[in-house]
C-alpha cells in the first residue's frame, strides 16, 4: 500500500512539474521522464487548441447549416497562410532547440528574433492581400454567391487577423524550442477562455450586447488570438530564461535569415502540400452537394479535436530530438522517438475505439440536420481506423522536422496528398460515382500510405547526420 502512494506521490509531483514547465534541458536523465514532462504540456496545449475550434463549431452550428459551411470555407483558406507560420515554427523550433542544446542562449534568442521578424513582416502582408481579395478567395473554394455575400464581412475579419494566428503559432515554436513547452499550454489556456466567453457574448448576445451571429465568432476569434500574442510577447520579453534576448539579439543577421528560410521555405512547402489539398478536397467534396460538404467539415473539426493533444505529444518528441542531437547524442534522441511514438500509438488507439462506438452521438452534438449527420458519422468510422496508424507517424514527422530533414517530411506529405489522396479521391468519389464513401476510403488509403513511408524513412536514421 505504501508503494502505491509513494508511486501515486511521484506522478503527482511529475505532473506539477510538467504542468509549471521547471525544467526545461532534457538531454540527461531519463527518457521517459524526458518524454513526460514535455508530452503533458504540449497534449494540454493542443488539447486547449482543439477546444477553441470545438467552441467555435458548438457556437456555430447553431447558426445553421451555411455558417457551417462559410466558416469551412474560410478556415479552410486560413489553414494555407497557418502553413507559413508552421513552416517559421519548425525551422525556429529545430535552430533553437540546437542552441539550447549545445548551451547557446545568446545564439538561441538572435535566431528567435530574426524568426520573429520575419513573421511579422510575413503575417502583415497575407492579411492585406487576403482582406483584398476575400471574395474571389471563397468563389475560389466553391462558395455559391449567396454564401459569398453572407460571408464576405466574417471572412474579410477572420483574413485582418491572420497576423494574430501566425505570431501565436510562430511564437509558440520559440517556446518549445527552448523547451518550453508549459507556456505554449498557458497562452492556449487564456485564449480559449477568452473566445468561450466572447463566443457566447457575441454569437448570442448578452444584456445590452446584440447577437452578432456568425460576425460574433469572428470578432471572438480575433480578440482571443490577440490577447494570447500579448500574453507571449510580454513573457518572452521579461520572463524567458533560456534565450537571451539583449542588445545584439535585435539586430538583423542575414546569415541566419538565411538559415531560417531555407528551414521555413521547406517546412511551409511541408504545411502547404496538406493545407492546399485540404481546399482542393472541399472543391471536390462541393460538388456532391452542401449536405455533404457540411458533413465533411464537422467531422473534420470532431477529428482535429481528438487528434490535436496526439501532436501535442509528437512536438514533445520533435523537442526531445532537437536538443538530443544538438547534445551530440543521437541514440538518445532515436530512443526517444520510439517511446513516444509508442505512447501516442495508445492514446490515438483509446480515441479511436470511443468514435467507433459513439461517433454518432458526438456528430449529433454539432447537427440536427440528418444528411448532414450520416455524412459526418460515416467520415468518422473510416478515420477511426486510420487513428491506429497516426501515431508514429506525427511524432517520426515532427522527429524528422527537428532533426532538420525538412525536405523529406515534404517528400512524404506530397506522395500522401497529391500522389494518393486527391487522385483517388476524385477517382472513387467523382469518376466511379461512390460518392462520400469512396472519397472517405480515399483518405484513409492514403493515411496507411504515409505511416509505411514515414517508418521505412526513420529506420534508415540518414536524419541524425543533418547539420543546421
């Protein structure tokens, strides 16, 4: 009895630690405990991430079927400018992981800010482009011209806020980098506290507020992300340890720039192969008709629900092997991989079975439309499956991304998405006329594709001889 909570006591006091961020080198000790106090944070951050998308579904579908479908759009469009601030993330993530692993904080807060500013300068010019252009954008994505003028003030807002998006996403790779992974969690945390309350204010109204419907999520949205880059800026600036930030760190180096863009260019290349193709799928998926489309953008948001706290713990492997090889030890950092990998592999497994015995009723939470219903609840038993394979295939990508094999992570996105998925796709769902069901098979086909691939890549360990 006493071993037992002594064992109750130890977790308790690992779960502080995880959850408090103390401690941040993770190139000695144990793995496992590595793994731990990296993976808590980085699952509640995401887990908090996909909550604010779930808020915003809730809110949403109570507005209807085509909010639905002009919130799908819009994000669908917004995922493709969140892939440059992934591909800033990454490269910052792997240069300064490095750092801090051969002990550099004065290098490690230079390459931060270079990042930084490039996000800046980035993040400002997608969002005057986009606002500029929001109604050709969703006329692009399939948009009828009464969904395209019911949206056009909702996207022109979700499109001013980019700048928000990119900054958190951007900022939040600096932190992990560090191995910081609890303050990623924290500005989460706030901002999903701050779009609930705004969402019901907004959306719905309260006292004298008017109900400002579908215009309300996006105002919530935009205050929320705002709020959270305030919160990192002023952490980053007073409380940030492990990357110095002083008067030589402001300046501009070209050399790492330099670094930083050949790092980034692949990386968003890397989040641009499955954001675009996730725009082109709702082209396809539009043309069997708006019940479906809907169906698939519910089903979408369940998963990246379920799916979100999984990446979490991939990005705690990413870190792990960052700062392993900047360590010189590449066999720490391989092993590190496995167990998290096996780790994930559970936790996406325990998802899965839930969405196979109650997908229904979770897809019923977000629609009263029946169609809508049985498409979504459909997309969601095939992906189920697909759920058992996901596993070590985000925590080998993410590995791979910070070991600095960007441009092989790409390589295997491409064969999944524009190799695989959208051709079968079109072939099953389109051309041989199954309809939702072949484009769902198409999807999952390709999932099992790239989990083969990215074992295959990772056992030939070409990725611990990379030099950034």
């Amino acid at each position: 009895m006493n071993a037992v909570l002594f064992r109750a006591r130890s977790i308790f006091n690992l779960l502080k630690h995880a959850i408090a961020g103390t401690e941040k080198d993770f190139t000695s000790g144990s793995v496992n405990r590595a793994t731990f106090l990296l993976s808590v944070p980085t699952m509640l951050e995401l887990a908090m991430e996909s909550l604010f998308v779930m808020v915003d579904l809730l809110f949403v579908s109570s507005l209807g079927e085509r909010a639905i479908t002009i919130v799908g759009i819009t994000n669908s469009v917004i995922i493709i400018f969140h892939s440059v601030a992934m591909g800033l993330s990454i490269a910052a993530t792997a240069i300064i992981s490095r750092r801090v692993g051969e002990k550099k904080p004065q290098t490690a807060g230079l390459a931060a800010m270079q990042a930084i500013y490039m996000g800046i300068t980035l993040s400002v010019l997608f969002s005057v482009l986009a606002m500029c252009f929001n109604k050709g954008i969703l006329q692009l994505a399939g948009a009828s011209p009464a969904l395209v003028v019911e949206g056009d003030l909702f996207s022109r807002i979700m499109f001013g806020c980019i700048i928000f998006v990119v900054m958190r996403v951007l900022l939040n790779g600096v932190f992990r980098g560090a191995g910081n992974a609890a303050m990623a969690m924290r500005t989460l945390m706030l901002s999903n506290a701050v779009n609930a309350v705004l969402c019901a204010i907004l959306i719905l109204g309260a006292g004298p507020i008017p109900a400002f419907g579908l215009l309300g999520a996006a105002m919530a949205t935009g205050i929320a992300n705002c709020i959270g880059v305030g919160y990192q800026c002023w952490y980053f600036a007073t409380q940030e340890k492990r990357i110095v930030i002083g008067k030589k760190q402001l300046m501009l180096v070209p050399d790492i720039i330099k670094r930083l863009l050949k790092l980034a260019a692949s990386g968003t290349v890397q989040y641009l192969v499955p954001s675009s193709s996730r725009f082109l799928m709702i082209i396809i998926v539009a043309k069997l008709g708006e019940s479906v489309l809907a169906g698939y953008i519910v089903a979408n948001r369940i998963i990246m629900f379920t799916v979100l706290p999984a990446w979490g713990i991939a990005n705690a492997a990413g870190v792990l092997t960052g700062q392993n090889l900047g360590a010189g030890q590449p066999e720490r950092a391989e092993q590190s991989v496995w167990k998290t990998g096996t780790f994930n592999m559970f936790f996406l497994g325990a998802i899965a079975l839930v969405l196979l015995l109650a997908g229904e009723n979770i897809v019923h939470l977000f629609t009263r439309e029946t169609i809508v219903a049985q498409n979504a609840a459909l997309y969601l038993r095939y992906m189920a499956i697909a759920y058992f394979f996901f596993g070590y295939t985000m925590v080998i990508s993410r590995s791979l991304n910070a070991a600095g094999s960007v441009h092989i992570v790409t390589l295997l996105y491409v064969l999944m998405f524009y190799i695989t998925q959208l051709p079968l796709a079109y072939l099953l769902g389109l051309h041989y006329s199954w309809g939702a069901q072949g484009i769902f098979i198409a999807i999952l086909v390709s999932e099992l594709v790239l989990a083969a691939a990215c074992i295959t890549v990772f056992k030939r360990g070409n990725w611990k001889k990379v030099k950034i």
